[in-house]
C-alpha cells in the first residue's frame, strides 16, 4: 500500500474486482478504522508463518484427513485459536488482527484465519454463509464436510446443519434442496459484507454513529448495487451532524428505490435535514 493511499482508497482497490478478491487481506484491512496504526505487511506475513508451519509438517503425498488433522492441531492446540463465546458481541472479535493479537474471535473471522492458513497448505477450504454461523465447507472423498471452526473445527452431519436451521425455517422448506441452498460457498464479497455488518448491528445497537460511519463507507465501497447501505450511510451522517452529506446519500436511494416502504420517513427525514441546512446557510 503506498504511503499516499487512505483506508478507503486502499479498501477499493482491493474489492474492486471479484475476480481479484483478496478477501483475507480485505478482511483485515476493515480494522484499519480502528486502529489506524495497523501494520498490514506484518500481520500478513505472521499468517504466511502459520501457512509456512502447517505445509513443513505436511507430506506432500498425505490424505486430506491428515492435512485437516494437522491444520486442527496447530490451529486450536499449538496456537490456540477459541470462539469468543463469553463476550461475542465484542467488537474485536471482527477485527483479524485483534483475533490474532488475543487467539478468539467470532465464527466468521475465525474461518477467515483458518481458511488462509489451511490453503497456503494445499486444503481447498471455502467459507459457508450458514445463517447465524459461519461455517467451512471441505469437500473429501465423494462427499462435503461442514467445519465448525468457532467450536474447534467440529464436523457437522447432516442432521446438524439441519437442527442448527430448522428455527429460521418452515417445516415444509427443510427439504434438502432447501437446504442446500443455504451450503453453496460463500462468495469472497459475501464473506466481508457479512463481516462488515456484524459491526454494523453492533455500532448501531450502541448508537456509536462515528465507528458505523466508518463500518457504512466500506459497505457502500463493497456492495454499489445496494441502496439501502447507501440510506443507512445517510443515517449516520445525519446523525452525526452532516446535513448535506446526509440529503445526498438519502435523495440517491429514494431516486434509486422510489416505491421503498420506507420512502415516506426518509422522505420526512430529508426535510428536516434541507431545514436543517437552510438554517446553517
């Protein structure tokens, strides 16, 4: 990254084309909001030493069981990487380089770490946009295995993911088509969205509208297609008092979305805020 470049501007570099993606380096590029201070280089390059570590034990012609088994036991019993269940709503448990500095995090950030590590070692892991927890899908043999790395990697059966689902579900929708809908490998710009917004509803349960801001500019930067991050932008602007930063993102997503069912209080809103601005000027 070039010493000129913002956090923003870097962030856009790197998600700009999906091809190209990332999403490890994206990912923890998201903590440089909070701590400006970071050093990207460094912390990529102490993963590049676990990958390093994983692939010296590895023989070359070893079956994926033990490939997994070894990145299990340097994983969570040499480095000692744990789900954060006693204080999941901490902030840090999304930033990687604060997962890495403490050992936990949540399931996301925690699959994100253990996917790098286990691909540098030839393990093709993907990233699985269960609902309510991220999981890593590995296929082996003829069939797929469903990692919970939040709880020590445990493989889930069938039965499990269905347990862990049927609650969002209706019982005619457990099907296993429907299912299988919810196992497709999570996309490198799924994976930060979903990342970026566990933030999201963290910063916005507190009403901490500067550190959401934060968490909104790279929302917009990563999902250009989506208004309604572009509204939520809006929000906190206004509630930050920034008026006409606010009118702007808030008239692109009523011009974009015109028949939202939310028009008639953002609608509301902008006028207080054109008030707002009238009084200033």
């Amino acid at each position: 990254m070039a010493m000129t470049t913002t956090p923003l501007e870097y962030w856009d570099l790197l998600v700009r084309e999906d091809a190209s993606l990332p999403v490890f380096e994206a990912a923890l590029a998201i903590a440089q909001d909070e701590y400006p201070a970071l050093d990207m280089l460094a912390l990529l390059h102490q993963v590049d030493e676990f990958g390093l570590r994983l692939r010296k034990r590895i023989p070359a012609d070893a079956p994926m069981k033990h490939r997994v088994h070894s990145l299990n036991q340097l994983f969570f019993k040499e480095l000692g990487f744990r789900g954060n269940a006693n204080d999941y709503y901490d902030p840090d448990n999304s930033y990687l380089n604060r997962v890495i500095e403490r050992r936990c995090g949540l399931p996301i950030t925690l699959s994100l770490l253990y996917m790098e590590i286990g691909q540098q070692a030839g393990i093709p892991l993907q990233g699985v946009a269960f609902p309510g927890h991220y999981l890593v899908k590995l296929k082996i043999g003829g069939g797929e295995a469903f990692l919970d790395v939040f709880n020590s990697g445990a493989s889930l059966t069938y039965d499990d993911l269905i347990g862990r689902i049927e609650p969002d579900l209706e019982t005619a929708h457990t099907t296993p088509a429907a299912i299988a809908a919810f196992l497709h490998p999570a996309s490198p710009r799924e994976t930060l969205a979903r990342t970026l917004r566990n933030l999201k509803n963290i910063y916005r349960y507190d009403k901490d509208w500067k550190r959401l801001l934060n968490v909104q500019q790279r929302l917009v930067i990563l999902l250009p297609e989506e208004p309604t991050e572009l509204r939520d932008r809006g929000i906190a602007y206004a509630q930050l008092d920034c008026p006409s930063a606010a009118i702007e993102d808030l008239e692109a997503y009523l011009a974009v979305r015109p028949q939202a069912e939310d028009r008639v209080a953002i609608s509301a809103q902008l006028e207080i805020l054109r008030q707002a601005v009238g009084r200033l000027n």
